[in-house]
C-alpha cells in the first residue's frame, strides 16, 4: 500500500509539471485515486471540536469504510457509535467532484433531510477538496447555506480530514488514522 500511495503522490506532483487543460479534472482524479488505494477498508476516527466533548459526536465511536470505489464515484459509509445512517458520496461531474450525504433509514429509504453537498470547484489541489453548499443544500436546509465541507488527506498520507465549516467557522472536524485499518 505504500508504495501505491508514493505512486500516486508522484502522479501528483508530476501533474502540475505538464500543461494540462483541466488541472481541477486531474486533481479529482488523483484525489479518488488517493481515496481508492483506501478502497475496501475502514478506518476509526475522532472528533477534534469542539474540544470540551458538547458536539454531539463527542465520545462515540467513528469509522469510515471506503467501500465503492468506481472511475466516477466513490461511497464511504460513516458510522457514528451505532448510527449506520450516514454515507458520503463523492461523484467525479464535468464542473468538478462532487460531495452528497446520503442519509437512510434502516430499512434503506432516504431521510427527508439527504443528498445535501456541493461541488468542488476551487483551484486544484489532489490532496484536498472544499465543497461549498449548493443551491440544492440551502433550499434543504437554510441553516447550511454557507457551509463548507472539506476532504483532506494529509501530505504523508497518515490521516484522512473531515471538516465542516459554517459562516467560515469551524463546525465540525474529524480525523481518521489512514495508518491502521480496522480491516
């Protein structure tokens, strides 16, 4: 696996020596390529704010199981204690990647509050996306119209970055340690 991640790290870093026309393209697809060499395992995380415990994933148990992992699309379940509701879907679009939450019931029919994100549309970077609200998420949910969701994979590749940012505060970060599958 490390030396897939190193592969990958020097298509990154080669990508941005060549005269591309879609370098935001390129870096979406680095991006899931990072995400991809994950492709099949899951990986505890933890809430790192707000640090006095009172977000309401404070002390419960995360993981996240990079599960689907196509040319287009990747899915990652995120469970929160015994919560299993939660998946995040991430779709390479023409305009850039784009980040749905997928939220179910147990029985597998979609909450009424689902499919809520953005598309990644700034300058390329293959190791990060920022996904600002679409016009879908305000309509949903008013209160989120300024949020901004994160995926990040830190540059030694050890940790994986969730992170929500509302009125460009920080809302709500997760960290999953890349280094010990749980799998």
């Amino acid at each position: 696996m490390n030396r897939l991640f190193t592969f990958l790290i020097a298509i990154v870093l080669l990508t941005g020596c060549g005269t591309s026309k879609t370098p935001a393209a390129s870096s979406v697809k680095t991006f899931q390529g990072l995400l991809a060499a994950h492709c099949g395992k899951s990986y505890a995380g933890t809430t790192i704010f707000p640090s006095d415990g009172t977000d309401p994933f404070a002390g419960k148990t995360l993981v996240m199981h990079v599960q689907t992992c196509s040319d287009t699309e990747t899915r990652i379940p995120f469970t929160v204690g015994e919560d299993r509701s939660r998946t995040w879907v991430l779709t390479r679009l023409p305009e850039g990647l784009q980040l749905k939450h997928d939220h179910r019931h147990e029985d597998g029919t979609p909450d009424e509050v689902t499919m809520y994100g953005g598309i990644s549309t700034q300058a390329p970077d293959a190791l990060q996306q920022h996904f600002p609200a679409d016009t879908y998420t305000a309509e949903l949910l008013p209160a989120a119209a300024t949020n901004e969701w994160t995926m990040a994979i830190s540059p030694d590749g050890k940790t994986f970055s969730y992170i929500l940012k509302r009125d460009g505060k920080m809302r709500y970060p997760a960290d999953f340690d890349l280094t010990k599958p749980l799998n």
